[in-house]
C-alpha cells in the first residue's frame, strides 16, 4: 500500500511561515500529481495547490501569492511553503497523491492560524 507522511503541521500566528512537507513510498516513475487540500469544520474538501509530473503547477486563488508548492524527486517528496498566513487558512491539511495505480491521502496534519 503506497503510504504518505505528512509533518510541518502546526500552531503559528497571523503573518507567520509553515513549511508542510508530504513523503510517499510511491515509485516515482507512477506519480502524476502530488499536491495539498485542505478541509475546514463544515467544508468541503477543496485544492489548495498542485504540481504534476511535468512541473505545471496549480494553485487557488485564495493563496496565490502566499503559498507556494514544490517537490524534490530524488526524496520523493512535495512541500508547501505557507508565507503570510491567515486565520482563514486555518484547517486539517491533507496530501495528496495521483498516480497511475490509484489516488492516496495522507491522514491530514493541522494548520492553525491563531493569536
């Protein structure tokens, strides 16, 4: 079973920095996409940023400018760097992977944005 692990979840103030970091045992020759969502008490579950296999990027409008992702393939990993943080980014975050076997979900790591 292909497993994610997240870590960099956290605790930070308004205008504060996390950095989340997601590691797969997936081969890397099978990934897709690899990206992060995440889901707040009584929402959906929605993108928050995206990278495919070929480097395109996607991110939601909400945090361009503030988030940014990216990967390091030799460690089979994908980051979210999360500058400028908002009490609204404040939710479970949720890694993702896409992949030619399948689509997997990390068990989620909490972001809270609080004073």
């Amino acid at each position: 079973q292909v497993q994610l692990v997240e870590s960099g979840g956290g605790l930070v103030q308004p205008g504060g920095s996390l950095r989340l970091s997601c590691a797969t045992s997936a081969s890397i020759w099978n990934i897709r996409e690899m990206g992060w969502y995440h889901q707040a008490p009584g929402k959906q579950r929605e993108l928050v940023a995206s990278i495919t296999h070929g480097g395109s990027t996607n991110y939601a409008d909400s945090v361009k400018g503030r988030l940014t992702i990216s990967r390091d393939n030799a460690e089979k990993s994908v980051y979210l760097q999360m500058n400028s943080l908002k009490p609204e980014d404040t939710a479970v975050y949720y890694c993702h992977l896409g992949s030619i076997t399948g689509d997997y979900w990390g068990q989620g790591t909490q972001v809270t944005v609080s004073s």
